[in-house]
C-alpha cells in the first residue's frame, strides 16, 4: 500500500468517526424543564411553539401530554405523537396515544398536493386551475 493510500484511509476513517460523534443522537427533551433552545431541537416545534409551551409552563408543570394539549394552542393528538416520537416527553412520559395518533390501516390518503390535485390549504393549484380550464376550451371549441 503506498503512503497516498494509507493516508487516505486514515483520512476517511477519521471523517466517518467526526460524522458518527457530531451526529446528535434522539435525547429526550423534557417539556417541563427544557430551555427554549432546547425544545427547539424536537423536530416541528419552532419559536412560536417553543414561546406558547414556556407561557403556558409559568402557570405550572403540565401534568400529562392531555394536560400540554389542553393549555397549549397548536398541540392535539397528531402534533403530540410527532414530538414524543421526537423525543420530546411530559412529566417523565412519552406521548401514550401514538397509536391512536397514527393512521388507520387502509385509511391512509395520498399525500398534499398528490397529482397536482390540492395545495397544503386543500385549495386545487393554479397548475390543476390551468389545466381545466385548457379542457373547457377544448369542449367548447367548434
């Protein structure tokens, strides 16, 4: 093996072990004690979100996730199994209604914006908008 070789590999190997120790691994971030720097690292929760959860905290520990859901605007069933599985915990407990929060099997519907059909408000796009209106002039056309 010739030094460039040897080098590289050491190179690479070096690379992998910075990436494998700068990758954060799922730490539970504790809704009751965490910074708002810290809730911000659950994937989903922002500024405004991370700002309503520590309002909403001066007026005591959240008991229980129903307890968060109930004080804080913005958090329901859906949102609540995102950040558990996000790692984010209240009172000690990850989020008991994953299950529940999860879609049904055979219920699952296509994706926001799925053919071009809906925006993320349900609104049809300016595109889908486009493209009927191409096919009532083609009917109408002698």
């Amino acid at each position: 093996m010739s030094i460039h070789q040897h080098i590289a590999r050491l190179l690479l190997a070096a690379v992998t072990a910075l990436t494998t120790l700068a990758t954060p691994a799922l730490a539970e971030v504790e809704a009751n004690r965490a910074s708002q720097a810290e809730l911000e690292t659950v994937k989903g929760i922002g500024p405004a979100l991370s700002g309503k959860i520590l309002a909403a905290r001066e007026r005591g520990a959240f008991k229980d996730w129903t307890d968060l859901q109930e004080r804080v605007a913005g958090i329901g069933s859906g949102n609540s199994a995102r950040f558990s599985q996000a790692g984010l915990t209240v009172a000690g407990s990850g989020f008991a209604g994953l299950a529940e929060a999860a879609p049904r099997a055979g219920t699952a519907t296509a994706p926001r914006g799925a053919g071009g059909k809906t925006d993320k408000t349900g609104k049809a796009d300016k595109a889908d908008k486009a493209d009927k209106a191409r096919k009532g002039e083609a009917a109408t056309r002698p």
